[in-house]
C-alpha cells in the first residue's frame, strides 16, 4: 500500500485512537487498489504496482506521475469552418496526495453509520452535533482528489510516445583503467540509447562508483554497457530498467461531486 493510517492528519485528519487504525487500514487496503485500477485500468495498474518498492515507484515513467505536476495544454475545438483553442491546465498534488483524498472521502462517509450488535445505528456525539455528509468537508476532498485523477490521465493521454526502458539500476562490473572523475559520459553497447553515467575513480585511473546520469531509452535488464572514455574496459550491467508503457492505459473516468 502507499498510504498508512499515519498519513491521515491536517487536511485529511481522520480520529486515529487504538481502535481506529485497523478500521483506517482497512479502508487503505480496499479502496487504494480500486481507485488505481480505475485510474490507470488493469494491466496498467499491475505494472505500476509491480513498481513500487516501499510504496514508492522506481522507473521515471512512474515517478511523474507519482509526484505533484503542473503543466498547460493546448486543446482545439472544432465547429463548422472554425477552430478555437483554448488552454488548459494538468495540475495533479499526485498519486499519494490524490490516494488520501480518496480514502478519506470514503472512511468518512461511512462513519455517521455504525453496525452495533441491535443493528445499524446513528452515531450521536455527547458534547456536539455530528454534522451530517451534506455539510461536511468529505465531497470536497473527493473533488480535489478527483482534479489530481483527471490531470493524471490527461498526462498519460498527452504522452502515449513517452519511452519504456531506461535504466535505474545497475552495476558496476569492472571498474577498467585509464578514467578519470567526470559527469554525463557517454555509454555504449547495450539494447538501447542514450544512456550516460557520472563516474568516480580511485585517482588512479580505476572507476570505484557509477550513477545514471541520462537513464536513456529501450534497454533491457541484463544488458553490460561499456563506459565509453578511458581506455574503455569499464562495464556496467543493467539491473533494473523503466516500467509504464502509457500505451497501457485504459483507466475510467469519474465525474465530480456535483451536487455540493
């Protein structure tokens, strides 16, 4: 899962006393799947849960839509011998953020209600009113929630080309001779394209640490990528590559909580 009942405080503030986490978990573990295969369809969500390690997505096809973003767009609108275009904006707070909107909305409204052993009962708070779902913040933070959704779709819809394949993990297999410290070398051999790396060598020509500069595109895991400086005999194998296919996507769209 990506959210935990800790999570749920400040804006989305759920009461978390000993008897509330299980019930918040609960909520987490049914409708975080939901709500993701709706947003990205099946086979889309699988390879994105796939991603995730520690609830955080590893490939950068993933990671921009995990994060906040904020983008314009440019939409036309046809008529009859006329076109208009008109701007729009994605603007998604992210995955997390968009995750606790939702769980929240649906946690909250189901607390007014409570099933006790003479039935399903209305909770009445001793020292105050509790106020009901037409008056609280629930469908409010579903819309907000809901603005994330569709600003993330519209991203993948916008970006069906984006590349699959780059590299985010890999090891350093010989550390080769002739090198010295520098940024953004160039790569070669391998599936794909346009991987670079940053390098540190031990001053004596021999590399002792590599990252992933550039994760370029299209390679695959086990490929060996020679670092293409020194005297060229430093190899790099491919370990992890980039998941998110946007061509994948075959999510629902939700409507707003129009009624408030």
């Amino acid at each position: 899962m990506i959210t935990s009942p800790d999570d749920y405080y400040g804006k989305y503030a759920l009461s978390n006393g000993m008897f509330d986490t299980n019930k918040i978990q609960g909520y987490i573990d049914r409708y975080e799947p939901r709500y993701l295969k709706e947003l990205f369809g099946v086979d889309f969500y699988n390879e994105f849960e796939s991603d995730l390690i520690g609830g955080l997505p590893q490939s950068p096809n993933f990671i921009k839509l995990f994060e906040a973003l904020s983008e314009d767009v440019g939409a036309y609108y046809y008529t009859v011998n006329k076109h208009y275009q008109i701007n729009e904006i994605i603007d998604s707070e992210g995955i997390f953020e968009m995750l606790k909107g939702f769980v929240y909305f649906e946690y909250s409204k189901d607390l007014k209600n409570q099933m006790t052993p003479y039935g399903n009962v209305t909770q009445n708070a001793e020292n105050s009113d509790v106020t009901n779902t037409l008056f609280s913040l629930i469908y409010t933070r579903y819309n907000e929630a809901l603005r994330s959704y569709d600003s993330i779709q519209k991203y993948i819809l916008l970006n069906q080309n984006t590349p699959v394949g780059q590299v985010v993990n890999i090891t350093l297999l010989n550390g080769g001779s002739g090198y010295t410290d520098a940024t953004n070398v160039a790569t070669i051999n391998g599936s794909g394209t346009g991987c670079t790396v940053d390098i540190i060598t031990d001053g004596l020509g021999v590399i002792t640490e590599v990252y992933v500069n550039d994760p370029g595109q299209e390679y695959q895991v086990g490929d060996t990528l020679i670092i293409d400086a020194g005297d060229n005999n430093s190899e790099l194998e491919v370990n992890y590559v980039g998941k998110g296919n946007y061509k994948l996507f075959k999510g629902k769209r939700k409507l707003s909580a129009y009624w408030l």
